[in-house]
C-alpha cells in the first residue's frame, strides 16, 4: 500500500459501526490486504455509532482512523464517515463480513473511469446460501427495488446492496438527509436524479459472521423504504 500524507489518499475505505468487534477484524484485514496487493492509496474509516464492544479501540489498533457519530441511525453514521472522508473516492461496506473486500478492483475501476456512483449487485453475482433472508431475497428487496427504478428512472437492480463507491464530492453535493436505512435508497434516487454516471456491478456476498441479530429490521425498515419511494422524503 503506497505511503499518504493525512490529507490526501486517493479512496477512503468507509464501514459504519455498532458493535462489530467479531468481525471488524476481518473485514480491516481483507481492506489492508487488497489495498497492498493493488498498491492503492486509502484510508480505512469507521465510523462508530455508539459501540460498547470495543470495536473503536480494535479498529485504531489495526490502523484505522476512527470517528465518533453520536446520532444513532445508519444514515447518520454513514453521514458523519462521508463528511470526515479524505479521500477523493468513497467506497462503502457493512462490517459484518458479508461484503467481499478482496474484491474492490471493478469499483476501483470504474471511479477512476469517471463513473459517480458504482453499486453492487448481489443477485447476479454469487450468493451463500443463508446469506439473504428468504422473505429479503425473493420479495423485500426485489419489490422495492422494482418500484424504485420506476419512481427514479434508474436501471439498478439491487436497491439495498451496501457495497458502493462514489465520488466524494458527488455524493456531497446531493446534502442527503435520512438518518436510518432507507439513506441506501435516498442516495440512489439522489444520484438518479442528478443524472450522474451510474455503475452497477456484481458482487460477492457471503454470510453474516457476527453472532446475534442483525441491525436489520425487516419491518420497519422497509416502510421507512418505501415511505421514501412514494412520497422522496424520510419518514419522521
């Protein structure tokens, strides 16, 4: 991994935070690995949104830089990681291990080709089995992303992938407001609206690694999804 400055990586490498002490470790050491095999200047960033775990202290004993977003929500957290971001590229993943960092070369590519925002496609890459809830693969996220291309006039398929890249300054300019899952949602429209250079790819997606429940909640979560579709702003 080339030697940077503090200032100026090319990517910032970002994962929000609660709680992941289990599997923030891989995922810092799969980042660091790829990162020295295709000699690229970056920054690791987590953003921690409150956890109790000792994930921070992991992560900067690791080499991470860590920031602290008091606000809970997965929009806030991600918020605060792109505002605090040095590089001139985001690329963006769950910690949880589902996310293959060790592929990031075609996200890599496509930035520095110009594109604004690159998402990945779980459902034409390769899946584990159990990697999706049932309910998540076949209904939740296929109707949701269905009416999402048809609200926002977009093409992307997979509407809740959380492995992404963009450009730092595009995604600045879009000023996103929610604070809670369905940013994943807002940014796309933000993007789709903004007649940005849009990629998606497909990727690998592997099992959850951590122990105990997901951050996810099906419910809620997606009428907080679709609130946004229909009427394009959060639901309060």
């Amino acid at each position: 991994m080339k030697q940077l400055s503090n200032f100026d990586p090319e990517f910032t490498i970002l994962m929000p935070c609660l709680n992941e002490r289990r599997t923030l470790p891989l995922c810092i050491r799969e980042i660091q690995t790829f990162l020295s095999d295709a000699d690229i200047s970056a920054e690791i960033l987590v953003a921690d949104n409150g956890s109790t775990d000792g994930s921070p202290a992991i992560a900067r004993k690791m080499g991470a830089r860590v920031i602290s977003v008091a606000r809970q929500g997965y929009g806030n957290a991600l918020t605060g990681g792109i505002n605090a971001a040095r590089g001139r590229y985001i690329i963006m993943g769950d910690c949880d291990y589902s996310y293959d960092f060790s592929g990031l070369q075609p996200f890599v590519d496509a930035l520095r080709e110009g594109y604004d925002f690159v998402i990945g496609n779980r459902f034409s890459g390769t899946m584990e089995m159990r990697a999706m809830p049932f309910l998540h693969r076949y209904l939740g996220i296929p109707v949701l992303s269905y009416l999402g291309r048809k609200r926002f006039h977009t093409f992307i398929y997979d509407f809740h992938c959380g492995l992404r890249g963009f450009s730092t300054n595009a995604i600045r300019s879009l000023h996103l407001q929610c604070t809670g899952m369905e940013f994943a949602t807002e940014m796309i429209a933000g993007f789709a609206n903004g007649k940005h250079k849009i990629k998606e790819l497909p990727i690998n997606f592997r099992c959850d690694k951590r122990k105990g429940a997901s951050h996810l909640r099906t419910f809620s979560d997606g009428v907080r999804h679709l609130y946004f579709i229909v009427c394009k702003k959060p639901l309060k």
